[in-house]
C-alpha cells in the first residue's frame, strides 16, 4: 500500500491481507486544524497466532517536515525504517514519534494478539501556528527527535493515549467526527506537554510532598474499584489534608476526584468500543456502586450513552 498526502479522507475500507491471515479496516481524517487521523484494526484468526507477518511498506512525501505519532491499543507491530535501518516495537506500552519530510518504512504484524493502531500526522507549521516556537522546540527536545529525520520511542502514560485511541468515533460522522476528533487530539496534545514537562521536572529534586502525591497519582491509576476517600489517602501517605487537595491541583490542573473520574471514563469508553466486556462489570471495576450511576457520569463527559457507543460498535 502506497499513501500519498493528497487523499487523506479515507471511509472504513478493508484491509488488503490474505483472508488466511485475518480481516480488517483501515480509516483515515484531514481534521479542521491540517492534521491527519489514522485508525486500524486487525484481527488475526487463530491458526496463525505467533507469526510474524510482513504486512505494509509506506512512502510518503511531505511538503512541510511532520511529526508522526503511532499509538497501538492492543497489539504489535515491528516498524522498520528503510532509509537508516532503524527498528522499534509499538505496542501498548510503547508508542513512536517521527520526526520526518520523507517516509519510507516496512511493517511486520505479530500476530499473537489483534491490531488496533492510531496514528497521528501534524505539520511543524501547524505546531508552531498552535503552541510557538518555543513550546514547540520544548516538546521536540523532550520527544528526543529534534532533528530530521529522527524516530523516538517513548512510553506514554494509559491516560494519555486513551485520547488518541478514541479520537476517531465510531457513532458520528461527517464534519461532526472531524470536529470530535479535532478536539481529542488536541486534548493529546496538551497531556504530552504537560506530561513531558512533569518528567523534565522529575530531574530536579522534588519535596517529600510532591513524590508522595505523584505516588498517589500512579497508584490511584493502577487501583480498580472505588476511589478511597481524601481523608483516608491523606491518612495512607501520611500527608496534611490540605496539602493533598492543593498540591494534586497545581500538579495534575484538576482535583483528585475529577482528575481519576476522567481517566476512567476515558478507559471505559476504549473498553467498550473494543471490546464486549459487559457493562455491569466495568462499572464494577471504575468504583460505580450502581450500573446507573455509571451510565450517567459517561454521559455527562462525552454527550452520549455508553449503550449507544456500544450499538454503533456492532
């Protein structure tokens, strides 16, 4: 498959692979602001689970140096870039960023497991036109591809990818879908460079505070269930409640409540497009003592009902 930068709308098509390997889509947006969405899902039968499948070369020529974003939901894929060499995994744990006026790269699919790739394509005029120059050469330098070309690896926090993966909707279209995801991606953006401002700050010395309210952070994220309440995390991490609520705040921009709730709603939302994990349960494991609950909270953050994201899916 050869992609060019002129056709870069692209409705839900098929997969070009071998009906012996697996079926799947391919799907593609030119958003508001000149950026480009990219969505794939593979999913590989189970005779050839294991392999290795040499599946795609792109070439693309641009008329302006871009930065590429490459985001795996669940999956594999072993990228190869032809012109220096250069070899990386992308999966959930890992996600790329090029740096790049030309592409030219090979990709093989693993197959132990089902595809779901996003990719993201901006313009560094569109960067700098968005966030300046100097934000602009702070988040090349913290993605460590200042140069051109150059490829980073980088493991981003569930949080923030969570935006890219559910930037392209599956229950909107036309220019309603554009202006969703149009505003997911910006959403990304504005987590990476928070994020990769938090990780440079992470190199100059921190109070005991701070590093016991990032511990908070990390494990609140990693827990299912109900969020315990502030009291009680004050109490755990031995830290004045007050001190909590406020140094949550200066560090992550929203309360600790709000902030959580966010994020897992955000999972929740990728769970159910992904997956068919019963509804009941996965209120069960965001804390929500009923169904209902739930039900309503994810319609308060994203406009529509969880049960109606979940027929579109089908």
């Amino acid at each position: 498959m050869e992609l060019d930068h002129s056709g870069q709308n692209v409705e839900k098509s098929p997969h070009k692979i071998p009906k012996e390997i697996g079926y799947g889509w391919f799907q593609a947006m030119h958003l508001p602001l000149n950026m480009v969405v990219r969505k794939s899902h593979i999913q590989f039968r189970h005779e050839v689970a294991g392999r290795l499948f040499p599946a795609l070369t792109a070439v693309e020529q641009f008329t302006e140096p871009v930065l590429c974003v490459q985001s795996a939901r669940k999956g594999r894929v072993i990228l190869s870039v032809n012109r220096n060499g250069d070899e990386c995994i992308i999966d959930h744990n890992n996600c790329a960023f090029h740096h790049i006026a030309f592409r030219d790269h090979a990709t093989k699919l693993d197959t132990s497991e089902n595809l779901e790739i996003v990719s993201l394509l901006i313009g560094d005029s569109v960067l700098i036109e968005l966030l300046g120059n100097e934000c602009v050469s702070t988040l090349f330098s913290g993605l460590q591809v200042t140069s051109i070309p150059a490829l980073s690896i980088k493991k981003i926090p569930l949080h923030i990818n969570v935006l890219l993966h559910s930037s392209i909707p599956d229950h909107l279209t036309g220019n309603i879908a554009k202006l969703y995801a149009q505003a997911k991606v910006l959403e990304y953006l504005c987590a990476i460079i928070a994020y990769l401002g938090y990780a440079s700050e992470r190199q100059s010395p921190e109070s005991e505070q701070q590093k016991k309210i990032r511990q908070i952070h990390n494990d609140l994220l990693q827990l299912e269930g109900k969020v315990p309440a502030l009291n009680e995390l004050a109490k755990q991490y031995d830290l004045p409640l007050r001190l909590l609520k406020e140094g949550f705040m200066k560090i992550y921009g929203k309360s600790l409540f709000s902030y959580i709730s966010e994020v897992r709603l955000n999972e929740a939302h990728s769970t159910l497009s992904g997956t068919s994990v019963p509804m009941k349960i996965i209120a069960k494991n965001l804390g929500y003592s009923h169904v209902n609950h739930f039900i309503s909270a994810f319609g308060k953050q994203f406009g529509y009902s969880p049960g109606s994201l979940r027929k579109k899916m089908r």
